[in-house]
C-alpha cells in the first residue's frame, strides 16, 4: 500500500539554500517536500552554488530556481516581491552564519535576503555551521533577535562536522525539519 502524503498540497514553500557545506542536503529536503505535494520555489544565494548546481535543484522542485535578483523576468512586480506575497511558508535550510547576520540586521543584498523583508507570513530558519560560529556571541545575538521576531528554529545537531569538528551545528535531519514543516503548514 502507498502511502498518501497530501498534507502540503497546494501550499508554497519558498526554501532558501545558503552556502553550507549542507547545501546538498537541500536536496533531500525538496524531494521530501514535493512528495507531499507542496510547491517548492528554490532560492539560493550565490554561495550556496558552490556547494550544489541549481540544475539538481530545479530538477528536484520542477521550477526554475532564483538566484540573481537583478533577472527580474517580464513581470511588473519585482520577483522578490512576488515571491514573497505568494508564499505560504518561507525556509531557510541550511542557513549560514552570514544569512542570519543579515536576516537579523535587515541587510537585503540579494535575492534572498530581500524576499525574507518582504515575508510577513511564517519563517523556519534551520541554521547550519561550525560549533564555533555557532556559538560565537555574534552568532548567538543574531539568532536570539530572529526568535524575538517569532521565527520557528530548527536547533543544529550535535556530531562530526564536515569541518573535522566534533559538537553542535549540523544541520537538523531532514526528517526533523520535514515534521516542522508539517506542524506549521499541515
Ligand atoms: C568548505 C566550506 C564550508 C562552509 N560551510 C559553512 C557552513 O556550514 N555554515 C556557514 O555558516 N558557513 C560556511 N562556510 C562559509 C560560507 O560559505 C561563507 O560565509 C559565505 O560567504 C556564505 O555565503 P551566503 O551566506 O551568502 O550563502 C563554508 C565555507 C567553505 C569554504
């Protein structure tokens, strides 16, 4: 027997990808997310490109991927704007130290960061880096702000990271950010 997964039909998701060695994690993320039926619009900053192609991705999510936001297409609203009016949900899996950094400073140099001022519906942010950067105090004040703003956190996993590290700042497990998404969307 199928299982039937069509909690997230006919919800958008905006995922953002930043650039982490987790990128490639994005991957699974949005396979996860179109099996139960959710649209998923890939957004990914330039960093995040070195990790993984947008080709994977727009493959994956059936869509093409934003990146520059200076490709504005044919429409008379800017597409971070656009993006950002539609979206039922905006995740951010893995976010960088850097992301969050200018999320918290209301910095908006590109695609993402601008469509995440634009938002004003619910923000999942799934932070990803070495334990350091993540515990910096820098870092901490960052993520203490966005929770003040009422964003959901996935907190990082404890393990090895890709760094040779061992402690906190894995990228939660996709599964773990899937059930957030549920629980917020479902
Ligand atoms: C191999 C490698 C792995 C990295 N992994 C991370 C990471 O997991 N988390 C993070 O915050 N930064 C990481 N960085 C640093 C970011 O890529 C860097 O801050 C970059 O400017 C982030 O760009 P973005 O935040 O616009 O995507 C890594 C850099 C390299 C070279």
């Amino acid at each position: 027997m199928v299982a039937v997964m069509s909690q997230l039909v006919g919800k958008r998701i905006t995922l953002g990808v930043t650039g982490s060695i987790a990128a490639y994690k994005a991957a699974d993320l949005i396979s996860q997310l179109v099996k139960y039926g959710a649209e998923v619009q890939v957004v990914m900053t330039k960093g995040a490109t070195q990790f993984i192609t947008p080709t994977t991705l727009q493959v994956l999510s059936r869509r093409p991927v934003g990146i520059d936001i200076w490709a504005e297409g044919t429409n008379s609203v800017p597409s971070h704007i656009e993006i950002a009016d539609t979206t039922d949900l905006l995740l951010v899996a893995p976010l960088t130290a850097n992301v969050m950094a200018e999320f918290a400073h209301g910095l908006a140099p590109d695609l993402l960061t601008s469509i995440y001022l634009a938002t004003r519906g619910p923000v999942l942010l799934c932070p990803a880096m070495n334990g350091k950067m993540y515990e910096h105090p820098a870092t901490q004040a960052n993520l203490k702000a966005l929770r003040s703003r009422g964003h959901a956190i996935v907190e990082p996993a404890e393990g090895m990271l890709a760094c040779g590290y061992e402690g906190l700042g894995k990228l939660a497990p996709v599964d773990e950010i899937v059930s957030r998404v549920l629980s917020i969307l479902g």
